[in-house]
C-alpha cells in the first residue's frame, strides 16, 4: 500500500466505500488522516475500520476538510456533493488525485499517464508489458487492475502506468504525468458532460496538468485529438509533443494479440511512450510480439477446424466494434445487447468483412433492420444460438466474432460474464455440437 505524510493529520470524507474508495481510506488511515466514509450500502459501512467515522458528507460541516474522495462513477454533474463541498471551499477528488500528492514521498519515479474513448485498457497493459521486457520495475493501475494506491510502492526508477476515464481526471488536479497519451476521441458519456466539448475538455485536462518539460503523445485518427494535440504543442519545446503514426510502424503480422488497424494504433502509440522512457527499440519490437491480450477484447479463445474464434464482448459501443471488424477478411459477426444508440455507422466501412451477422439481444431487432439490406443475417436472439448458427455456416479460414456494440444488461451481468459465457459456449460446442448450452449470466451490474 502507498502512504505518505502528506495526508498525515488532515481530515478527509470518502463517498462510496467500492474498490477505490475502500483503498483510499486504508491509504489514508495508515498515512495517519482522520477519516469519516459513507457508502449507501449498511454492509460497506460496517465492513469499515473502527478507527473510521461513519457519516454521509452531505450532512456534515465540511469545514476544515482536506477534500472530499468519491468514487469515478459519482456523475459531479448531478450528485449534490459537488455543490455542498464547493459551499466549505473543498475540493472533491479521487483516489489518482490522493496519488499524485503522495507522489514527492515515493522513490524517484515516472508515471505513464494514458486516456482516449477506446482502446487505453489495451495501449495501458501493452506499455506495462513492454516496461517489463526492458525490466523496468512497473505497476498499473487506474481504471485497470488493482487501485494504484493499494499496490506497494515501486523502487527508484519505477514506472507507474495509469490508464484515466474521463472521470478520473475530472477528480485529478496536480498529476504531472512524465508522459501522456490520448489515443483517440469520440462521443461518449455525453450524459456527464455540457456536449461533446465538455468530454474532450475533459481529457484534454491530464495535458493541461503536465509540466512544459514532459512528454505528450497522441493519435492521429480523428480531427478532435489532432487539435488538442495543436493546443497542447504550442506550450511543449520541441520534440516533446509526438503525433503518432501508425503506418509507420512495421510488423503487426508478427504481434497475434494486436490484429486490426486498432490495435496498430495502440501499439503506435505504445511505441512512442516506450521511446520516451527509454526502451531500447529491440525490446520493445520483441515485447509486441509476446503481449498477449486483454480478456474480453479480441482475445482469441479457440481455434477449431480451421475456425478462429474471438471474444470482444469489450466492445460496448460501434466505435469500439469498428476496428475489430476491420481485423479479418470473413467474419460471422455476433452483435447486440443493451444499445447505446440507434445505428452502426461507425461499423460500415467494415461491412464488406461481414460474411453474416448473428443479432441478439435487446438491439436484435433494430440492428435486424439496419443490416438486412448489406448482408445475410440470422435473428438469433440468444447468445448460444448465434454462436451454434455461426458454427454451422463458418468454413476454414473464416473468424467467429462476439464484438456486440452494445451494452450487456438486458442479458448478463457485466461485459465480462457476456464474454466468459461466449468463451463456454464455443468450448462446449467444439466438444460436442450437439451439447446444451451453458446458462447466461443474469444481468445485474455496471460495467457493460
């Protein structure tokens, strides 16, 4: 766990006792702040530490506190918090805000800053990958894996590897990222934001906190990061602002977990941060080679009768969809879910890859309606279905796709359980056609 004297006899609230925000207090307490925490959940308060003051901030004089921490998932423009702390002058941040001000009490360090609407989980896991290969010692953390705070402090001369929502940089302030990277732009979480404007200003934040001395990198695929990336350069010395090209970049036949023109800029971008830390371009040229994916997003989970099978049921919206698409030649493409939106633009300049599409789910209907006309489709519904209908029509050499541009709630719990319960269902199917399917996963939670 990191701690740090800069908490240490201060008085905090932390809103939303989950992952993050349990980390943040235990953080807190060992660093020796006075913590009162509040969670809308009676076995999350009770769980806490007796040392803790149990309270919802929004009934207290906060008068006197060093901020408020709440979770990324508290939309600041609705929730009351945001307007009763500002009313005492305090500041609500997050758990990466309470990292930077521990930051001048670790080791020597550098910290990785990476954001963009898609693909940061996939650029974030590659760079810590190829930190490792260079032998670098490396956490990360963020809005991937384990809370950066819980995780023991690095040596001297470590790299901390942040992938950052929007959200999370919304609760961030003073995170002077040695190198920071936004991949990409396009609308998204437009219900946290003033319009697209405010979404991309958002992002643009983690730039605007850096020193004029350290290093940014970002994509060039859509006019929104080009001209932040034109903000951005007219604060930098030269060379310090990098505008990555992807068609540069030679080899991707060599890298199995980095298919598609996505993941070409993700490991563009990838690239250039290696650079910036120093990595040597032999080992990072073998460091593509040996990542191996993230799960859930074109992640290859079977091979059969010369039949790849891939889940991507990480692809929740069409723009992340898109580019999967654009990865192989003959695709029987499963899509559907909970929508987030009313059509797949984003996806048709890929159709022509689609050798049939597979609807399921809530969207079923509707993405019916839209792809009828361009391709063959089977009205599937379930997920077993249209994995057993793909599997009878695909041939040698053709890739099975869960890639479903939606939302999972209508029918699992989370992105995750819809991937897991692709990856049993081919399983079962390759082993006997004629097997029952395995159960769906109710939906309950968040993440889809």
């Amino acid at each position: 766990m990191i701690v740090s004297p800069a908490f240490a006899g201060k008085r905090y609230a932390v809103l939303g006792l989950a992952r993050s925000g349990q980390t943040s207090v235990d953080t807190l307490l060992a660093s020796g702040a006075d913590v009162t925490a509040w969670d809308t959940r009676e076995e999350a308060r009770a769980a806490c530490d007796p040392r803790v003051t149990i309270a919802d901030p929004l009934t207290l004089d906060l008068t006197g506190f060093a901020g408020v921490v709440v979770s990324p998932g508290v939309p600041l423009n609705r929730h009351p918090i945001a307007a009763h702390a500002a009313s005492f002058g305090v500041p609500v941040i997050g758990d990466i805000e309470l990292f930077a001000q521990a930051r001048p009490s670790l080791p020597p360090h550098r910290v990785v800053g990476i954001t963009g609407t898609n693909g940061k989980s996939t650029t974030t896991a590659l760079v810590h990958h190829l930190c490792e290969a260079a032998g670098l010692p490396v956490r990360m953390g963020g809005n991937i894996g384990l809370p950066v705070l819980g995780q023991d402090p690095l040596p001297e001369g470590g790299v901390y590897v942040l992938e950052l929502s929007s959200y999370q940089i919304d609760l961030t302030f003073s995170l002077e990222a040695d190198v920071a990277a936004l991949i990409n732009l396009s609308p998204d979480h437009l219900d946290r934001y003033d319009g697209f404007e405010g979404y991309a200003a958002s992002k643009a934040r983690l730039f605007a906190m850096q020193r004029a001395d350290q290093h940014a990198v970002f994509g060039r695929g859509d006019a929104h990061t080009l001209h932040i990336a034109g903000q951005v350069s007219g604060t930098r010395a030269g060379g310090l602002v990098h505008i990555v090209d992807p068609l540069s970049l030679e080899g991707q036949a060599n890298w199995p977990s980095l298919q598609g023109p996505h993941n070409l800029q993700n490991a563009a971008i990838a690239v250039e941060i290696a650079r910036a830390l120093g990595i040597a371009d032999d080992v990072w040229r073998r460091g593509l080679e040996t990542f191996v994916g993230l799960p859930h997003r074109m992640e290859r989970v079977a091979e059969a009768r010369g039949v790849l099978f891939i889940n991507d049921s990480k692809a929740t919206n069409p723009a992340s969809t898109a580019p999967a698409l654009g990865a192989f030649p003959r695709i029987h493409w499963i899509l559907g879910g909970l929508p987030k939106g009313d059509d797949l633009d984003e996806c048709a300049p890929y159709f022509g890859n689609v050798v049939q599409a597979y609807t399921i789910g809530e969207a079923g209907p509707r993405f019916a309606e839209i792809l009828e006309p361009v391709m063959p489709v089977q009205r599937s519904e379930m997920l077993c279905d249209a994995v057993r209908q793909a599997m009878d029509a695909a041939h040698p050499g053709d890739v099975i796709m869960l890639s479903p541009a939606c939302a999972s709630f209508d029918q699992f719990r989370d992105f995750e359980a819809r991937g897991d319960s692709f990856r049993q269902i081919v399983e079962a199917l390759i082993e006997d056609q004629s097997a029952p399917c395995p159960t769906a996963g109710a939906p309950e939670g968040h993440k889809g």
